[in-house]
C-alpha cells in the first residue's frame, strides 16, 4: 500500500496548497459559539470579518450541506446536523477520553471539584470531555466549552509540552491576538505557567481567567504529536490558593495521608479519601498530585511514552 505523503505545514495560509474558500467556508462554522444558536449574516460577517454578500454565498453552500440550517422565521443560521456528525465522530474517536474519563470522575468527587479533558481550538482550548462532582460551587463549563490558552493552567500545560516549533507558531498568534500593550505581561505569565510545569509537573493559574477561580493543569504529548490537556479547577474556597501553591507537598500533620497514598499505589488503587475533618487546605493539597495520577494512569493505560517531567 502506498504511503501518504507528509506535509509540512509550517507555511500556513501562505502555501500553494492552501484553499482559501474551503478556509472561509470553515471560518463561517468556527464563528459560533456554546449557548449561543442563531447568528445572522451582519454578525457572522462582523465575526470573520468577511464580506456580507460572500458570507451570503458561503451560508448558502454551508445550507444545502447540511452544515448550516436557516429560520423560516427569522433568517438566521445555526450550525446543522453535519457539524454535530463530524463532532460526533471526532470525539468517539478520542481513545484518551474514553481511557481518562473515570480516574477524572474519582478526582472530581474526592475534592468535590470539576476536572476536564481539553483539545487545542485556535487560541482556545475546546472542552472534549468533563466531569464534575455534586457540589455546588464546582465549575458549570461543559463539553464544547472553550477557555483562552493564553489565561488558564489547562493552556499553559498545553503549550509546556508542545512541539517547540507548534509553540513558537501559537504564541505569534497570541501575541497577534492581544496586541503589542498587553503581551509582554502575557508572555511572562506563559513563560512562569511553563517552567513551573518543567520544576513540578503540573501549572497552576489563579483568578485569572475569571474572578475566584483556581486551577491546576496537566498535559499529555501524544506520539503523533497532538497534544491533550487536564484541568482540576473549582472556587478559591474549595480550591484555596496557598494549599495547589504548595506543589502538592504534604502539609504539615499529613505525613500518614502520604504513606497510604504510597501503599495504595503499590497495589494499584488510587489515593485514600481525605478524613472529612481535613481542613480544605490540607485536603487540596494533594490535588496536584491527583492530576498528575490521573495523567500517568491515562499514559500507561494508553500505552504512550513519557513526555513530561515528574
């Protein structure tokens, strides 16, 4: 059998092999966003920046795909059944979400937080997969949801462990994104975010991205170079800064929670659940920890090699 041919594709939109329809078309999709259903053409347009009447074209041809569907009432787009299928179908094929998913569900009930599963989507990170636990402080993003790369721990793991030529291409976007005022306290931030992922293994953003929020991130370097990204995160009661900023060393008193976690994992169990009379910020400590379990069970489950430190 024939060999398909590998491309380089550090040329980008400016190669001959680029279709800049096909990127357009694409663009009009991208343009959507979770909760967010009808668009009209004024507002795609604004969005992608194209011109309304190839906007008009491109809803049409996008319509009798399937990828679009148009109100009779209104006029307005939403994404078709099309782009579900193909979403559908991406998502059935990711064997790490399938291998993650109940190692993240434990984590999430034991520290009553939610833990996601994350993809590079431009300069965002598309939620594939997320699992809560009942408590009502824990973080209401879904599957779908996005998160700025450039802002939150699950992004910054991501760009730890990128490829570094892919790295150095996504923060030119992000430096084109934010603008020459802002990105140099951006950068520093990026850069702080990866050699605490280089000196611990795990990165951790506090209220940044949004008021209150703390979270912790991991990530995973897959062999064909994609790369998947954990996030442990909830409010700053239920994750307080100082205990995640303790880089998942025990606090003081909690020497024996971490001679059963070395027991447990000898005979391959997770970590014992903390007494319920822990206090939150010994209890949360251990939470780097738990994340980086959870990456390395989901490496060796899905038999991929290390690309991490710790």
């Amino acid at each position: 059998m024939a060999r398909t041919r590998h491309l380089d594709f550090d040329e980008g939109a400016d190669s001959s092999r680029f279709v800049t329809a096909l990127a357009r078309g694409l663009d009009v999709l991208a343009c959507f966003h979770v909760d967010e259903k009808w668009l009209t053409n004024a507002e795609i347009a604004s969005r992608t920046g194209l011109p309304k009447p190839t906007v008009v074209r491109m809803a049409y041809t996008l319509c009798v795909l399937g990828y679009l569907r148009q109100s009779h009432e209104s006029g307005k787009y939403a994404l078709g059944d099309s782009v579900a299928a193909l979403g559908i179908t991406m998502v059935s094929n990711l064997k790490l979400r399938r291998i993650a998913r109940p190692y993240m569900q434990d984590l999430a009930n034991r520290y009553d937080i939610s833990v996601s599963l994350g993809i590079r989507n431009g300069l965002s990170v598309l939620y594939v997969e997320n699992c809560r636990s009942g408590a009502p402080l824990s973080l209401g993003l879904d599957l779908g949801a996005r998160i700025p790369i450039a802002e939150t721990a699950m992004g910054h793991a991501l760009l730890a462990v990128m490829e570094s030529r892919e790295r150095e291409r996504l923060l030119a976007e992000i430096c084109k994104d934010e603008g020459e005022q802002r990105w140099p306290q951006v950068l520093q931030t990026i850069n702080a975010g990866c050699a605490h992922w280089r000196a611990r293994g795990f990165t951790v953003v506090v209220r940044d991205w949004q008021t209150d929020i703390v979270g912790v991130g991991a990530a995973i370097r897959q062999p064909d170079g994609r790369v998947i990204a954990f996030n442990a995160g909830g409010g700053s009661q239920q994750v307080p800064a100082r205990a995640v900023g303790a880089g998942g060393r025990a606090p003081a008193g909690a020497h024996g929670q971490r001679a059963g976690v070395i027991r447990a994992q000898r005979r391959g169990l997770s970590a014992p659940v903390p007494s319920p009379n822990t206090p939150a910020e010994q209890r949360v400590s251990a939470l780097p920890r738990g994340l980086k379990r959870c990456r390395r069970s989901c490496q060796a489950k899905g038999g991929m090699r290390s690309f991490w430190p710790g």
